[in-house]
C-alpha cells in the first residue's frame, strides 16, 4: 500500500553542483486507492477519501490508527531498501548499522502503538506511557491479543539501544554495539505488518489482502 505521492516540482535555473536542484522534495499524503472501474490509481485525500469508502460500503481506517501504521511501515521499507542496496559493500553495512537499526526500533514501536491504537487507546496517550520502550508495548500488545512470539526476541534486541537513543547518537569511547540480525529482524516484521495490517483495516479497505 502505497501511502505518499511525489509531486512533480519543476523549478528555473540551475542548483548546486552539477544542475542538481538544492529544492525540498514534497509528498503529498494522499491514500493511493484502486479504482473499481478503470484498473487504475485515485489519489484521494480528506473527506473524498472518506465519501469513497462509504460508497464501497467499506469502513476505512481510522487516523488514530495510520498515525502509526503508515510511518511503522515506511521505516520497515526503508531499512529493507537499505540493506538490498546495490550500493551496500563491507564499509557501507558499518556505516549503516546504527541507521538500520533505528528503523527497525521505530518500525517495531510504531506497529506496537498501532496495535493498540486499533484496540482503542489513544495516540497521546500511547506516546507518554510508552515512549521508546520496546519491551513494554510488546508485553501491552500481547495483553491485547498480539499473538507473536518472535516479537519478544526482536524487542528485546532492539530494546536498549532504542531506548536509551545510543542507534542515533554514536558515541566514540563505546567499543561495540548490538543490534538486530536483519534477516530475522525483516521476518518478524513482515509478519507484524501483516498481523497490524489486519487489525487496522489497511489494505482490507482497498480491497487488499493484509500485509499488502
């Protein structure tokens, strides 16, 4: 499920260095939506996109929800494309350690509170009872139906250097770190997504399977 569309910004003159424009890239975040007629992609957005499902009588999902979902499901993304790069070579998977596993700390907490925000609990809330605190949502999405064993292990991977911030804030005296295996850490997930995916309502109110 494709949640952002690019716009197409065209500027005068040249940027810095080789034509290459200094302009912020901007996405619009529009729900990409099938159409039922033509085969093709809507962009739809707001009350459009409410007006839409109601007339699928289909019941789209709520905002407390996608204001997790969607960026639990970007960061998975990102830390995959990552680690799938061309680009990646021995120098380029240290480098990118800490980075790919900040992803997969906020991709894990922010599926957490997406589950719970699913079964009722309130984005604010979720945010000052939980904060960064991986092992603790996992335990409260169990509490509230989350059936994944293989979550426990991956929180609790990701637990400390999640929390205490030590993924984003290298620290030169430190001698090593410890992060997730991302084979075992990219199964985990796509089981999570799916498991999210289906509590929220996501792909199903597109008329996709979860997980999509």
């Amino acid at each position: 499920m494709s949640c952002f569309r690019r716009k197409a910004i065209v500027r005068n003159g040249r940027g810095v260095g080789e034509g290459l424009d200094p302009g912020p890239d901007r996405y619009s975040a529009q729900l990409r939506t099938p159409l039922p007629t033509a085969g093709g992609e809507s962009d739809i957005g707001g009350s459009a996109w409410q007006a839409y499902f109601e007339g699928m009588s289909q019941t789209p999902p709520s905002p407390e929800t996608l204001t997790f979902y969607i960026p639990a499901k970007g960061f998975l993304q990102a830390a995959q494309m990552v680690v799938a790069s061309p680009l990646q070579n021995e120098s380029r998977r240290a480098m990118t350690f800490l980075p790919i596993n900040t992803l997969l700390g906020f991709s894990v907490e922010l599926y957490c509170k997406a589950w719970l925000a699913a079964n009722g609990r309130a984005p604010d809330e979720l945010r000052k009872q939980f904060g960064h605190k991986l092992r603790n949502l996992y335990v409260a999405c169990v509490n509230s139906g989350l059936e994944l064993g293989s979550l426990e292990t991956l929180a609790s991977q990701l637990e400390a250097g999640h929390g205490d911030f030590s993924y984003r804030y290298f620290e030169p005296s430190r001698v090593e770190y410890e992060g997730a295996n991302t084979a075992f850490a990219f199964h985990v997930l796509n089981e999570l997504d799916a498991l999210v995916d289906a509590r929220v309502g996501a792909s199903a109110s597109m008329g996709l399977v979860p997980g999509h």
